[in-house]
C-alpha cells in the first residue's frame, strides 16, 4: 500500500459515520482488535471538533444545553469535514445548520450568528481608526475627508428575535428571558474596538447609512441617499450624529 492509498483510506475510515476495522491494522498485544484501535481515531475527530465548536458557540450551548449541543455538533461534524488550516474557522456553517435542523427555535441559530461574528470580530484584521482628535486635528489643517471607510471587523445583521436580550443574560449567568418574536426586525452590528468585540442595535437609518458606508460611497452620496430613502427624517442633524458615535465605537477608517 502506497502512502498516498493509506492516508485516504485513514481519512475515509475517520470521516465515516460508524467506524470499521481494516486489514493494514494489526491487532494489539493488549487484546484491541483493528475496529477498536481505530476508533481512537474515529471519535477523537468528532470530540475535537465539537471542543471547538463549544468554545466558539459558548453562549448557544449554554442556551440549549449540554445534551443538545453534542447531538446537533455531532450531526454538524459529521456533515462537515474540517477543510480550513486555522481550526477557528471550522464553525462558519453551523448557524446555518441549526437554522435547518431547528426550524421552530430560530432564535438558537441568531444566537450562534452573534457567538460567530463576535468570535470572528475578535480575530479580525487590524485597521488604522479615525478618532474625533485625528478629525479634529485634520480639519484644523484645512484637510477634508470626504469618505470613509469601514473596519474590517464590522458586520451586519438583522435579528427577528429577542436574541440579543437572551445573549445578554446567559453573558451576566441570569436565566434567559422567554423567546419573543419582534415586531420589527432589529438591525445589529457587531466590530472590535480595541480589543474587545462589541455589537449594539441600530436604527434602520444607521442601518442603511452603514451599508452606503461598506459599499464605498461618499459622504455626500450617503447623506443624499438618507434624504431620499428617509424623506421624514432630519437627515443632516442624524447623520451628524451617526459619525460622532462611529468615531466614539471606532469602526471608521480612511
């Protein structure tokens, strides 16, 4: 048997579902047969896997519970391999899992995306932030910037739950407020400041106002995409308002 043969025949035997034995496997001087040697392998994976899933989905598996969380990551594990070289990353998909596997509780899966993109926010690529004394210092020089950019950390998202209510009190160790289906959906975002993933709710103005922001468009364009999309609004005096407060959270940069 060929190196190249014996590592995929080890990796189809791990990946499997139900461990089997094979025939390159001579069995131990202890007594363990081929099967039983080979399961160390076999359910090592899934235990790793489902570690990781844990650490990076922490306050969803304190939400549903322990007997919950092994049984939904382990059918996550099993229907997705590990294909990224930084283990992190291996999760991406499992809000999404959740959302099809529990069709009446899509909370849980709102509650994973928020675990994932703060985790992500968390190690994130670094940027360069604009404070209100870089801006300040700028325009007593005569510069003006007329765009902005977003942190790389920054995301989007809308919630159609109380999620953010049930990730606050699993945070303080409280028992979670019942499950209330909103009105409205909330917009949230979620970046890193300094070194601190953060996330807040936003209006459905900053909602907007920060997407013109990701999609590169200037000041100008923003502000006059607002007053169409928001006739009602006092334009000028919120999206002032709306620049202080990115320059406080410090999800802007040039």
């Amino acid at each position: 048997m060929s190196l190249a043969t014996l590592q995929n025949d080890f990796q189809s035997l791990v990946l499997d579902p139900e461990c089997r034995s094979a025939d390159w496997v001579a069995d131990s001087k202890h007594g363990l047969g081929s099967k039983q040697r080979l399961a160390i392998y076999h359910n090592a994976y899934r235990i790793r896997l489902t570690e990781v899933l844990r650490d990076t989905f922490e306050h969803t598996a304190s939400y549903i519970g322990d007997e919950w969380f092994e049984r939904l990551a382990g059918s996550y594990v099993q229907a997705n391999t590990s294909e990224h070289s930084n283990i992190g990353l291996y999760g991406q998909a499992f809000p999404e899992h959740l959302a099809q596997v529990l069709k009446h509780d899509q909370e849980v899966a709102e509650l994973a995306h928020l675990d994932w993109t703060l985790r992500r926010a968390f190690d994130g690529s670094n940027a360069d932030v604009i404070t209100r004394e870089a801006l300040e210092k700028l325009a007593a020089e005569g510069v003006s910037i007329e765009k902005f950019s977003p942190v790389p950390t920054l995301k989007l998202c809308l919630h159609h739950f109380n999620t953010l209510d049930i990730w606050h009190a699993i945070n303080q160790e409280e028992v979670p407020p019942q499950v209330v289906a909103l009105d409205e959906p909330m917009h949230v975002m979620t970046w890193r400041k300094g070194y601190s993933p953060h996330f807040r709710s936003v209006s459905a103005v900053e909602y907007a106002a920060i997407n013109y922001l990701c999609e590169g468009c200037d000041l100008e364009a923003i502000g006059e995409a607002l007053s169409l999309g928001f006739p009602g609004a006092d334009i000028v005096n919120e999206f002032g308002l709306m620049i202080a407060r990115w320059l406080d959270d410090e999800i802007l940069t040039a």
